[in-house]
C-alpha cells in the first residue's frame, strides 16, 4: 500500500473515533445551520481538524481543501501558487443522518495530484468499512477488491440519486423522471460518498446527482473509475468536476443512464 494511502486511512481511523464517540450522545451535540437543509455540529469541525493535523504532521508540503474549513495552504509551502499536492476532505458527509442517529455517514479523504485523484479513502464507521483507491492499483474494500455489478439490465438496476425532488418523488416534468421510472428502485441514502462507495463495490448500479461539491466528489469517483465503472456528467463528458453534475455507474448501466436523461 501506498505511504500517502495508508497515512489517509490512520486519518480516517482518528476522525471515525471522535464521530463514533459523539454518536452515544447525541442529544448534547450542538448544531448549527449552514444554509437551507444543511447542517454543521462541532463532530464535523473536531474530525476535519484531526484529520488535516495527521496528514500536515506525515506532509507539511500538502495543501487542503476541507468542507469545513474551506482552502488551507500548506504548513511549509513549496513554492508559490496552488500546491502540487492537495487533500480534499469531507470529515462527515451525511451530517443530518447523524444528528438523527439514523447510521448512513462517513468520512471522505482524497489526495489531489496537480488536480488529478491519486489516492482515495471512504470510511464509513458504522460498518468498519474502509474503501480505498490509487490511481492504476485497483479499488478495495477492507483489503479486498471490488468490483462495479455486473447488472446489463436497466429496469434491474438499484440506483442511488441526489437530485432534485428525488427524496420525495421526481415530477413527472423532471429530466430524472423517466431514468428513475424505469429503473427497478431508487434510493437516496443521504451520504454521496457512499453512493459512490456503493457504485464501486456492486451495491448500487448506478448513481446520479446535481450540484455537488469537490469533497463530495473526489474520492467517490476515484473508487468508481478504479472498480471498473465510468463517471461523467449528463452529456457523458467530463465537465462533472466544474458543474457538480454526475453520474456513476457500471459501464452498460452508465450509457443507459445518459439514454434516459437525453430522450
């Protein structure tokens, strides 16, 4: 495994601790609203910080983009401009499962190459389930390989979905209503990244959502690509990373996917 793969995974294992901790008393966890339906505790804040202090201890070069905290340069920069490597950090994707106890969260940690996924960690705590990712080595979960389905049928297909209405039923003038019609179910975990972990592992067949963030994204799609699935946006191009726009799935699922939404 690689150094900078198995230093994420002690970060993950330090955050998963301080959440797991707080999720017997739950009742005195302090919440604040970020915006519409989006929420933040002091559990987000205290993992995302532990978090950047192992990897900055193991890489003081290493910039960070949390979604807590926002952009963080490097402890000791390299050099001017953005840092050759960065960590895109989402410490608790799933923050309102948590605060209701209902045990769909995890933790999401993505080293960034010069802009390009390299390394991806996804830890789900509840569970003790730990995918991880490189670039060209393969996807795992807890050391063992997965694999996207191998589903070649769209109206067998369990799809995960993030957009809008979709956790209350998609009108039927909705770009998405036809693909999720005619899927066999549709599911809205709650947590993007392990929808994504899910594409990875053969558990969803698909995925597809709007409007996410880079922290949402990055490892996730890393774990698709290195199972054996694609990832792009709505057109089947690669502009998901600007737009927030994806979708996620096993191959002959994937092109079904992009069929429905461009009828």
């Amino acid at each position: 495994m690689h150094p900078m793969l198995n230093t994420a995974i002690k970060a993950a294992r330090r955050a998963g601790t301080i959440i797991s901790r707080a999720s017997l008393d739950l009742q005195h966890l302090s919440v604040a609203r970020k915006g519409p339906k989006d929420y933040v505790t002091e559990v987000d804040r205290a993992a995302e910080e532990a978090i950047i202090e192992v990897l900055s201890e193991a890489y003081p070069d290493h910039g960070f983009i949390g979604e807590e905290t926002g952009e963080r340069p490097p402890l000791e920069p390299a050099g001017e401009g953005t840092p050759e490597y960065q960590w895109v950090i989402d410490p608790l994707d799933g923050t309102t499962n948590f605060i209701h106890g209902f045990p769909c969260y995890a933790i999401s940690i993505a080293l960034m190459h010069r802009g390009q996924a390299a390394h991806a960690v996804i830890y789900d705590t509840n569970r003790n389930e730990m995918f991880t990712a490189s670039r060209g080595g393969g996807a795992f979960l807890n050391d063992r390989r997965i694999r996207v389905s191998g589903q070649t049928r769209y109206h067998d297909a369990l799809i995960g979905a993030h957009v809008p209405d979709s956790g209350a039923g998609v009108k039927s003038t909705s770009p998405f209503a036809d693909m999720l019609a005619e899927c066999a179910a549709v599911r809205r975990v709650g947590a993007t990244v392990l929808d994504l972990a899910y594409v990875a592992a053969g558990r969803l067949d698909g995925f597809c959502a709007v409007n996410l963030q880079p922290w949402d994204l990055a490892a996730g799609t890393l774990l698709v690509t290195e199972a054996g699935g694609l990832v792009g946006d709505f057109e089947g191009e690669q502009t998901w990373k600007e737009t927030g726009n994806v979708i996620a799935a096993s191959p002959k699922i994937f092109i079904q996917m992009l069929s429905h939404l461009q009828d």
